[in-house]
C-alpha cells in the first residue's frame, strides 16, 4: 500500500516537472516583442538601415573587397548568398536568420552582440515575404 502511494507520488511529481519544463521551454522560444513597427517592410525602408547600422562596418563592399560572397551591401551578393543558403522546408531555414537569431551551432552575427528582437523579426518577415529589393 505505501509503495503504491509513493509510485503514484513520483508519477505525479514527474508529471509537474515534464508539464513545467514545457512551459518554460515555450516561452523562451517566444520573446514578447512590444513596440515593432512590422507594418510595410521593405528593403529599403527598414532591412538595408539594420544591415548598414549593425553588418557593413564587416560585410561592406569595401571590407569585403577579397570575400565579395560576403559582401552584403550589394544586393546582388546578399540575394545569391540568400538564395544558396536557403534550405527550403526543413527546420533549418534561412541561414542569414539563423546567424542574426545566435541558433547553436551558427555563426552568430554580429559576433559580438544580438540586434534587437524587433530588428530580427524585421529580417525575418522581410525572408519571409521573398527577401526582396524593394
Ligand atoms: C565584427 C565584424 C562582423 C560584423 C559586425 C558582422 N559580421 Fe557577419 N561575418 C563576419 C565574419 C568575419 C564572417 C566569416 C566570413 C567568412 O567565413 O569568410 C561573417 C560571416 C557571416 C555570414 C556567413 C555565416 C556562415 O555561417 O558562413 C553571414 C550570413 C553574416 N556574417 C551575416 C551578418 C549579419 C546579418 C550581420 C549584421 C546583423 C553581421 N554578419 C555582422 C564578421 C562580422
């Protein structure tokens, strides 16, 4: 009788645990973003200003002269590298988001710090409708 008592205990205890693990795990993957404007994105209206603030200073067309796949103010070679490393209807993904998003096991970039929820979102958005010159 107590062992019964105490399997069903354990069973609970386990169950709270699995329950509460999931919660926590939801919502870190989903950030409140509050104050993102993600009305009318356009490349160049909101995509290029991030890029030029946080990127150019390493993936200018200047800075990239002798890697110019990296170079990402030409839209031309952001395009083709959006393109390639785009794997289409896996968890993967965008490369380039994987990158801003800081994913395990991607390049972060910048390597030094995370652009805003917001900023990222913006990208993403801008992915998601195309990853258009417009
Ligand atoms: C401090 C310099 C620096 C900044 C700032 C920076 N990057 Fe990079 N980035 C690099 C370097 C260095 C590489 C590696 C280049 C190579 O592999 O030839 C790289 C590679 C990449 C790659 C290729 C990743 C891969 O897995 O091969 C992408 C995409 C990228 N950066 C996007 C960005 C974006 C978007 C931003 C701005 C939000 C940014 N980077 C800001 C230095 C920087």
């Amino acid at each position: 009788m107590l062992k019964q008592q105490l399997v069903k205990y354990i069973f609970s205890l386990a169950l709270v645990l699995f329950l509460f693990s999931c919660k926590k795990e939801s919502t870190t993957q989903k950030p409140i973003i509050t104050d993102c404007d993600s009305n009318q994105i356009t490349y160049n209206s909101k995509v290029k200003p991030i890029l030029k603030t946080n990127c150019y200073n390493c993936h200018s067309t200047a800075v990239t002269a002798n890697n110019p796949s990296m170079d990402f103010e030409n839209f031309a070679n952001l395009k083709t590298y959006m393109d390639l490393h785009f794997h289409l209807d896996t968890s993967y993904g965008s490369q380039f988001y994987n990158n801003i998003l800081h994913t395990l096991g991607a390049k972060a970039m910048p390597p030094d710090k995370k652009i805003s929820a917001c900023e990222i979102r913006t990208i993403k958005l801008w992915i998601d409708a195309g990853a258009l010159e417009n």
